[in-house]
C-alpha cells in the first residue's frame, strides 16, 4: 500500500465502523479527502459532456411538452408519471430521480409521491422531472393549470412569481455573494407575498 489513499467526506454509503477499519488497515499512511479532485475534475465539461448534458434537457423539455399536450382533467397523477416515464424509455434512458407528479393541495406536500389523487378540472399541476441519459441528468419544475387556463387568482399568483423571478434575475450581478442574493430575493419575496 503505496503513496496517498483518497477517502471520501461524508459517503454515505461508508459506515463510521467501515471508516475505522480502514483507518487501522492504512495505519502510518496518509489519508485525504477525494473531494478537491472531484470537485475540481466536475468543474469542467469536454464538448462530449456539453452535448449529453443538452441532449439530456431536450428531451426532459419534449416530454414536458408532450404532457402538456396530453395531461386532461379526471386522470390521476400515476398516469402522468407513467408518462414521463414512457417517454424517457423511447429515448433509452431512465427517470434521473423519481417523478414528482402533484396536483391541487398536493403540489403544496414537499417531495409528494404518492401519485394518487385525480386531477380535477381547475387545478394546478406541479411536475418536478427529468432524464438520465449516458450518465447525465435533467431536472425541471414546472407549475400548470390542467384546463390550460389560469383562474383569476391562479393568474394573480403565477404574476407574482414571475416578478420574483425577473427580480431574482436581475440582481444576479458579478460580486454579489450567494447569502447577499438569496436575503435580497426572500426580502422581495416577502414584500410582494404580502400583497396577495
């Protein structure tokens, strides 16, 4: 056992009686975190990735578009999911994560799963997806009125959002830090939420 052995930080899948067992195996060896090579070989994407990164999304926003096109009032949200699903194996690959499929008060349940109410008529739809293909993963959220047309109020809300949106956006400026940004957009937020 020659040279540096790379363990990584907070694996999971490593149990802290499998650390110090590795620990005492590698006794007198130095020992370092893998992180700094991970994150540094992550950083930057060959061409090769580029281009399976944007395959990967294309197809996520098809699928998106073909639920839309098929998603009607009295399905239940296991069929949507079936959906997603089924498109993504024509495309030979897999759900990158499991579907989230919710509809009306259930689109307000954090990493809803259950995917067993009906989709009525005048509900919004939540979907939170995406493929995986050649090792890459897509991930969108989308929010949608089923009937295809927003109610007044959902109108009213979805306006707000894309305030927050456009406002968030625009205070994406070089220099500002991640914490400086994210208060400025909660405050916003909490300011326009009050209106409603």
């Amino acid at each position: 056992l020659e040279g540096e052995f790379l363990l990584p930080e907070n694996n999971v899948a490593s149990t802290e009686k499998e650390y110090a067992m590795l620990r005492e195996m590698l006794a007198g060896k130095p020992i370092s975190s893998a992180d700094r090579h991970c994150i540094a070989k992550r950083l930057v994407k060959s061409v090769s990735d580029q281009e399976k990164i944007r395959k990967a999304i294309q197809i996520t926003e098809k699928t998106y578009q073909y639920i839309l096109e098929h998603i009607r009032p009295g399905m239940y949200e296991y069929e949507v999911e079936a959906m997603i699903a089924y498109q993504f194996r024509l495309q030979r690959g897999v759900e990158a994560f499991p579907s989230i499929v919710a509809s009306g008060p259930s689109a307000c349940t954090l990493h809803y799963t259950d995917h067993d109410r009906k989709i009525e008529a005048h509900d919004l739809v939540l979907i939170d997806f995406g493929i995986e293909l050649d090792g890459y993963g897509a991930d969108i959220s989308r929010t949608f009125p089923v009937s295809g047309q927003f109610t007044p109020r959902q109108q009213e809300i979805y306006d707000v959002v894309q305030d927050a949106k456009k406002y968030a956006e625009s205070m994406l400026k070089p220099g500002i830090s991640r914490k400086n940004w994210n208060l400025a957009v909660k405050e916003y937020m909490f300011q326009v939420c009050q209106q409603l």
